[in-house]
C-alpha cells in the first residue's frame, strides 16, 4: 500500500473533494483499490476498499463533507495494488479545505 497525508493544522471540520483514476500510462487492464482513513478509522468507503477502473476514462469521485478533526489528526489517502508485479500509476490529487473551530 502506499498513502498520502494530510494532517489538520487545527481543530475544525474538513471537507475532501477528489477524483481517483488510474494514470493513462498504466494500460494493464488491472484495477488497483482505494480508502480514506482518519487515524485508524475509515472514511470512505464505509468498510473495505473501492475499486478504481483499470481505465483512464472511467473516473470514480469521492466527496466527504464535515468531517470533525483535531489538530494533528492525520487523514490518509491510501492505495493498494492489485494486479501483477507491474506499475499501476494512479492520478488522486484531492482537495482538502478546513473550517477552523475552537
């Protein structure tokens, strides 16, 4: 598995925007599999994990709203491959915004 960070500069709720989808250089026609987690507990999907496409065209969004933070909570972005030994390159670039609360 491999992830990406974010972690909350201070108390607040957060709202995360992202699409998820392999990268086209990745024509391998394995899927690789998708989670958000805040500390250990799991954001999105509800359990397990969310298959992305094998295709570059087919784009899977991820929208979580009021999500209650923290400061020094850490949410992480995590992917797992599934197919052979091979790369599977993934486009995720989500977008974070926080409302700071006392």
């Amino acid at each position: 598995d491999v992830a990406r960070l974010f972690v909350a500069p201070a108390n607040g709720t957060l709202s995360i925007v992202s699409d998820i989808r392999k990268d086209p250089s990745a024509r391998n026609g394995n899927p690789v599999a998708a989670r958000v987690l805040l500390n250990d507990r799991q954001l999105w999907p509800a359990t397990g994990w969310q298959q992305i496409s094998p295709e570059y065209e087919n784009v899977t969004s991820l929208h979580l709203d009021a999500v209650t933070v923290k400061a020094g909570d850490v949410v992480r972005f995590v992917v797992q491959h599934t197919g052979s030994g091979g790369a599977d390159p993934v486009i995720w670039d989500p977008t974070v915004t926080v409302e700071r609360r006392p």
